[in-house]
C-alpha cells in the first residue's frame, strides 16, 4: 500500500520477507490440517480459498526466484491476504461486546469505501478529460475549453495518483467489512449477492492497479478500465444502499 501511494520501495525487502515467512507458517498449517483430516483440506469453501491462497503465493515466490519478476507483489500481495482473511472466518468468533464499538467498526468501513468511490470518481474524471484531451491533440483541432485541460502528462499522474489512493481505501474497507459482517453474522454473509458484487468490484479495482503496474498501462486502456471500473462500484453503491424500491415505478 505504502508503495502505491508513496511510490517508494523501502519497504518492500521487509514485506518481502515477512510473505515468505507467511508462506512457510501456512503450508505448515496446512500439513497440520492434512494430518489431522487424513486427507487434503478440501472439505468447504474456506478450505478451498486457503489452499489456492497458499498455491498462488507459492507460485509468486517461484517467478520471483526464477525471473526476479516482483512487480505482481503488487496485485498479489492484497489478493493473497483477503483470501486468507476470509477463508480465517470459518471458526467463529465471539460476538461483540461492546455495540458502540461495533457502531464505530462500520461507520469507519463506510466511510473508508466511501472515501475509495470518491477516489475513483476523480479517476474516471481525470480519465475522461484524458481521453478528450488525446483525442483533440491527434485531431489537431483548435478548442478553447479543451486547451484549458492539464497535459497528458499531469492527467495520467493524477490517474495513477488517484487509483493507488483508491485501491488502498477499498482494500482497508474489505478488511473492516469482512471482520465486521464475520463478528454480526458468522459466514452468511458470504451468499449474499452485493457482498459478492462488492468483492468483485475489489478484485477489479485490483486487476487494474496489477495491469497499470506490471503491464504499464497507460492512456487509453488505463482510462477505459477505469470507467469500467467506476460503474461496477456505482452498481455495488446502489445494491447496498438498495434502490430498487426507489426505482420501482
């Protein structure tokens, strides 16, 4: 996160480091789990999420080791932690004991996703006047309001700028949402329909800062997949706040 949002690599040798330790303490909870079982622990879908979490970390570290490749940290690194994450909510929980903590734990959820949609909203705009902005220099045509608009340059950092926060804001509301829903509830919450639109809207939000980070993409493609991805968190806002009775003729 500190790397999307600084863009400085510091720190990176120590999560590094700490990922392979992860790694290592899960595939060892893992043999503990097949001992116990007599068998793979593939019983459910949280056992299920476990072991593909531990396969996709395993096959990181792999292109890491053999191309230095380590660029994907950036997508995998967020994805690895929610699978796991959730596939931890398995076991219950106790429930809460205090309500105004349990009040304080989701308005910080909600304001954390809402302050991540206003993040992408400014990157759809900047990805908006990009593309007028593109479109008018390959044109050659004169236009008194579209030259008033930043360079392509600048637009493109703000895009950048702008996804990093966003991504960061959405990734920390998963995390308080799915630790909240698995406190109130238990595990039902995972078959709920906008709960598994705002995941995917996640995992979309994510497959865009991987592409912009390892693919280098920019412009266009950078501006399109950010408009996609704006209109699938509109949809997952208005699943949750639910419209449809207002809707409703």
């Amino acid at each position: 996160m500190l790397v999307l949002l600084r863009r400085k690599h510091t720190l990176y040798a120590i999560a590094l480091g700490t990922f392979r330790v992860a790694v290592v303490l899960q595939g060892v909870a893992l043999v503990e789990l097949a001992m116990a079982y007599g068998r793979l622990p593939l019983d459910n879908f949280f056992d299920t999420l476990n072991l593909c979490a531990f396969l996709i970390a395993l096959v990181f570290l792999f292109v890491l080791w053999r191309y230095s490749f380590s660029s994907t940290a950036v997508a995998l690194f967020p994805l690895v932690f929610v699978m796991t994450l959730v596939a931890s909510t398995e076991q219950p929980v106790a429930t809460w004991s205090n309500f105004q903590v349990r009040d304080a734990w989701l308005i910080v959820h909600i304001v954390l996703v809402l302050a991540g949609y206003a993040a992408l909203l400014l990157t759809a705009v900047a990805s908006v006047f990009y593309l007028m902005q593109e479109r008018r220099l390959k044109s050659k045509k004169a236009s008194v309001l579209l030259e008033k608009l930043p360079p392509l340059a600048t637009l493109d950092n703000l895009i950048s700028v702008s996804m990093g926060i966003g991504f960061v804001l959405l990734t920390l509301g998963v995390i308080f949402a799915v630790t909240w829903a698995s406190v109130e509830s238990g595990t039902r919450w995972i078959g709920a329909p906008q709960i598994q639109l705002a995941l995917f809207t996640w995992l979309l939000c994510l497959v865009m800062i991987f592409l912009r980070a390892s693919a280098g993409w920019r412009g266009r493609k950078a501006a399109v997949m950010a408009l996609a991805v704006l209109g699938c968190a509109a949809l997952t806002w208005a699943a949750h706040v639910g419209l449809r009775p207002a809707l409703a003729p």
